[in-house]
C-alpha cells in the first residue's frame, strides 16, 4: 500500500470505511489518523494502517502462532488461536494492535443502515488488528477481480478515500500501480531503522512552490 | 480430663483465617475477571501489561531456589543442604502455581491456556517460557512428592502411595538436571521475552536474560532461607540449623555481587549517548517516576545493602539482621522486575518521522488487579503455612535417612 501525504486531507473517511467494513469497535481504530507536522502553511496527515512488516516482531513472538504471514505477506490474525497475553501489542513498533478488553456488544455507530460488515466482530479477550481488508482481496481473486484495480477486491479504506491518497496492489508485480509510483516517487517508511520492512509506503508531503 | 474440650483461637489460626480471607477475596475477583474481561483493570494498549505480570515473573523469581539448592545437592554433591532443598523445593512448586494462577487472570481467554501447548511457535521467547514452566512444574511435582510421602498422616492413610512418592526420591538427581536445565532456561528467557522486542527501546539488550537470571539466583534463595528463618522462630512443628542458614546466606550475598557488577555494566553502557526512547526510559527509572524504586527499593535497600550484611560475617551471624537482608532481596528482585516491565512501557512509542520528543503515560493498578494479586500471593503463603505445619517442609534434622538412599549420579559418594 502506498499513501501519498500530499494528498491526504486527514478527513478520516478511511478510518471510518474501515470500521464499517471490519466492525472495529468505537475504542479501537485498525487504522488511525494523526497529525503530522506541517509542510508551508498545509497540515500533514499521517493516516496508519498495519504496516504488514515482512519482519513483523508480532509473528515473531506470537507464542500461540495467531500472528502469522499469509503467502501473500498479509499480516494476519486468527482470533480463534489468540490467547489474549498481548505480547505482540508490546512487541509491535506501530501500535497498530488492540486488544478487546471487553466485549462488544449492540449495533456498530459507524455502520450505516444500508450495509453491514463484511467480517465477523471479534470476541473478548483477544487482540484485533488492520488485515488490509484480506477477505475482499480473496472474494475478489476468486471472482477474477484484481485488487488494487477492482474496487470489490480492495481494501475498503483505499476505496473509500476521496483524494485518492490511498494506492494498493501488488509490489511482486512491477505493473501494478504502487510498483509505478514507488519506481517514479520519492518514498519512505516507518521506522525503517528497526529493519521491520513494513509494507506501506508513504509519499511525503511537499511544500507547494507556486 | 474435661468433658468438652474448648477450641482456644491460637495465633496460627488467626494467621490462616486472615490468609484464607484474603485468598477468597482473590479468587472472587478471579471470577469476575473471568466473567466479565479485563476492562475491570486499568491495563490499556499503551500499558498491556502490568501488576500481574510482575508478580508472576517474582513467583518464578522467587521459585529459583528449588532448582538451585537440587542441583547443589544432587549434582554437586553438598548432601548437607538437602534440608534446605526440600524448603526450597516446596516453595518452587507453590511460587509456580502461583505464577500460573496470575497468568490465567493475566491473559484475555483464560479458557485458551492450553494453546500455547497445541500451537506452537518456538520462534516466541514465551511459547520456550510456557513449555519450560510446564515441564518443570511436572519435575517440582515428581521432586515433591517425597514430602508428600513422608508426611505422616499419609502414611497412616495411605501407606501404599506413601511409599510409591517416597521412592521417586531416588530419581532426585536426574530430576535435579533436568530442572537445572529447564530452569536455566526459562529464568533467562524471561528476561529476553522483554529483550528482543526493538520496539522498546529500553529492554532491546542481551542482558536482560543476564540479569534476570541472576536476580533470580539471589531472590529464589533468600525467600527460601527468610521463610526457614520465620518458620523456626514461629512453630515448633519446624527445626533450623543455623549454620546451614548462614552458609546459605553468605551464598546469596555473593551472588549478589555478581548482580551488582552485571547491573553496574548494564547500566553505564545504557548511559552514554542519546538513544530515542531509552534515554527517556532510562531517565525514568534514575530520576523519573520510577526513581525511588529504582534506587531504594532495587539498588540500595535490595541489593548494597544486604550484600554488606550478608558478607560481613559479623552483620550476617545476628539472625534477625540476616532474615531482614534476605527480606530485602526478595523486596528488591520484585522491584527490579516491577522497573523493568514499567520502564518499557510508560514511554510511549513513535513512530512518526518527524516527531522526535517523546511521550509518557501512565499506569497505577486497579482495585481489583490489587485484590486478586493480594489473593494471589495469600493463597501462596497459606499453601507454604500448611507446608510447615503439616509437612514439615522446614526440618534440618529429618533427612538423614533418606540422604542415604540417594545416589548421586555425577559427584562421587563420600
């Protein structure tokens, strides 16, 4: 995945399209938005997804393996394994990790009237997390969709974004348009240093040389 | 001889109702955690983990004396502190289950505890914790059952089984290494369930595993010599021999130079540089929030202080002076592993790039997480009150005959 800082206006439409899409409690956000400096007199969102790192310490410590790598790099959950002792939320770099401290019950706000979630809601006890929306990526490839390029097969914040700051695909595949932007742009990651190798990309903010 | 024999309240039973008292209370507000989940604490994704961990990882601490003084008897031969062993042994299996007790409250689906030993993934310093506690809970089990056999109102009441726990005393060696092994292991690996997470800054270093070990080595003991010294002044049901208590002691002084010396290492190599987020975390523990714990309670009063006293022969020979050093150990490891859990987490994590001040934030346990950690640690003194009362798990001058049962496998026989 691929945010670009420039076009990000942080009105937090994918934090809410994500909540709808994954049932993600009011307390807990899989994807947050934050203020992040400024460039000229223009704020600087910084909106967080999990990062997907292809070192993810999460997997590395998951003593139960409920933190685990998909063949496609996705880092998933298994909420059915989860014993809920939450070392990989003090192992995680992003804090992109909740836990669900209680259970949550009765209709989602975030939810509108004329959908529902596409996943089931997570129970009490275990910790819950951003899958870049894994279950519209596979309905979409088994549809013959192509994620990134067909709106139902990818991540619902990415559909979501008015700007257009959010671009997904595949970076194995050098045509796919985050592969594109990363070969054309400068870019950056988080906290590259601790050699996470997180999977999102961000492009930074310029300031505006009119 | 009176016709009704009226029950008098003595000390001892007072001392089991309020523990009792206590104990309840705990498990009561075990079920509550249990029905309706960790939002009665005041733990938060920031601060994940807090009182109930540190006082599992002191009951493991604190259960270090059992693996030490088996593999001082068994493998290296010193058949004289096999009474002390037995204390120990004892007290390693009730500090393990209270370790497992805080851990099932601990984590979010108690019902799944028995994952972490279907699921497997050795990668996690936590899943080697989980299958070393377990197989060595198994060994403290087969090393204790010799003090379950001798008791006698097991052998009036089952002479059969008392005779069967009382023969696994003859594997008292192999089990001795084989939780010399697993204890080695998981006492260290605890510490490095905190230093290989890169995320905190402050706990990403090879010494932890050190230290913990070490700390261990000092706190497992002395608990074990405090609760010998308490015994023998409290009950007549329990017997001490002084010099072996001495000797023991001047042991745990010693290692306790050993600590200080890795600490002091560990510490000024933290000390140089600004390093984001240890820098903070490190300026927590010598001048923050943690700063009295850290150098009273860790440094000062757990560690310099008992060494003098539990080196200095003179200080160390006053036997009320020695119970409050070894007090002071056993306060100063539970301090340490406080500090570090806290010290990790109170500073928060950044991970935006332009953001170079770093956050704090806070954690003070809730009343429920002091109650059930009270529970906790009550039911763990209750067990141990019953141990010397009814098992006599504090007798220096019972062992001779089964002593010489023993084969010892690695030192020759004198």
């Amino acid at each position: 995945m691929v945010i670009d800082q420039q076009k990000c206006t942080g009105c937090g439409y994918c934090t809410l399209a994500c909540r709808a899409n994954n049932d993600v409690p009011p307390d807990i956000s899989w994807n947050r938005v934050i203020e992040a400096g400024k460039a000229g007199d223009k704020t600087v969102f910084l909106s967080r997804p999990c990062m997907h790192c292809e070192h993810a310490p999460c997997v590395e410590v998951c003593m139960v393996g409920a933190s685990y790598h998909r063949p496609d790099g996705i880092v998933m959950m298994d909420y059915d394994k989860c014993i809920g002792c939450r070392y990989c939320e003090v192992a995680c770099p992003y804090s992109v990790r909740a836990f669900n401290w209680e259970a949550f019950t009765g209709p989602n706000p975030a939810v509108p009237a004329w959908g529902e979630p596409e996943i089931e809601r997570r129970p009490r006890g275990v910790v819950e997390k951003c899958s870049f929306c894994s279950h519209r990526i596979d309905r979409g490839l088994t549809l013959g969709l192509k994620p990134g390029v067909d709106p139902s097969a990818t991540p619902a914040c990415v559909v979501a974004c008015p700007v257009g700051a959010r671009i997904f695909g595949d970076l194995n595949d050098p045509e796919s348009q985050v592969s594109q932007v990363l070969a054309a742009q400068p870019a950056y990651r988080l906290r590259e240093d601790l050699g996470t190798s997180p999977r999102v990309y961000y492009l930074p903010a310029r300031e505006e040389t009119a | 001889m009176s016709p009704q024999r009226r029950f008098v309240p003595r000390p001892f039973h007072l001392w089991l109702v309020f523990l009792a008292a206590v104990a309840a209370a705990g498990f009561a507000g075990m079920g509550y955690i249990f029905t309706h989940g960790l939002a009665a604490t005041n733990l938060t994704d920031l601060v994940p983990w807090g009182l109930w961990i540190t006082i599992d990882l002191s009951a493991i601490a604190m259960s270090a004396g059992a693996f030490l003084l088996c593999a001082a008897v068994y493998l290296l031969g010193l058949k004289r502190y096999q009474p002390v062993a037995r204390t120990a042994t004892f007290i390693g299996l009730v500090g393990y289950s209270m370790a497992v007790l805080t851990l099932l409250l601990d984590i979010g689906r108690p019902d799944r505890f028995w994952h972490a030993l279907v699921y497997w993934n050795p990668h996690s310093p936590l899943w080697e914790v989980t299958m070393c506690v377990t197989l060595y809970f198994t060994v403290l089990l087969l090393e204790t059952a010799p003090i379950f056999g001798h008791a006698a109102w097991m052998q009036r009441r089952f002479p059969a089984l008392a005779r069967r726990l009382g023969t696994i005393h003859h594997y008292a060696p192999y089990l001795a290494i084989v939780g010399l092994g697993l204890s080695m292991l998981h006492q260290s690996s605890l510490g490095a369930t905190y230093g290989i997470l890169k995320a905190r800054p402050i706990w990403y270093r090879p010494d932890l595993s050190v230290l913990f070990m070490v700390s261990a080595m000092a706190g497992g003991p002395a608990l074990t010599l405090l609760i010998s010294h308490l015994a023998g002044w409290l009950t007549p049901h329990a017997r001490v021999d002084r010099s072996l208590l001495d000797r023991l002691a001047n042991f745990v002084g010693w290692v306790l130079v050993g600590y200080l010396y890795f600490r002091f290492w560990d510490a000024l190599s933290m000390s140089y540089t600004y390093e984001p987020g240890r820098t903070e975390s490190l300026r927590l523990l010598t001048r923050g929030g943690l700063a009295f714990n850290f150098w009273a309670g860790e440094i000062l009063l757990g560690a310099v202080i008992p060494a003098v006293i539990l080196l200095v022969p003179r200080l160390r020979r006053h036997a009320l002076l020695q119970a409050v050093a070894l007090g002071m150990v056993v306060g100063g490891v539970v301090a340490y592993r406080w500090d570090v859990n806290m010290a990790g987490q109170l500073v928060v994590l950044t991970y935006l790039p332009q953001e170079i001040a770093t956050r704090y934030t806070q954690y003070m346990p809730s009343l429920i997480e002091f109650v059930t950690g009270a529970g906790v640690i009550a039911y763990g003194a209750l067990a141990i009150t019953l141990g010397v009362r009814y098992l006599h798990i504090v007798d220096h001058r019972q062992e001779e005959a089964v002593e010489a049962e023993t084969v010892s496998v690695l030192a020759p026989a004198d």
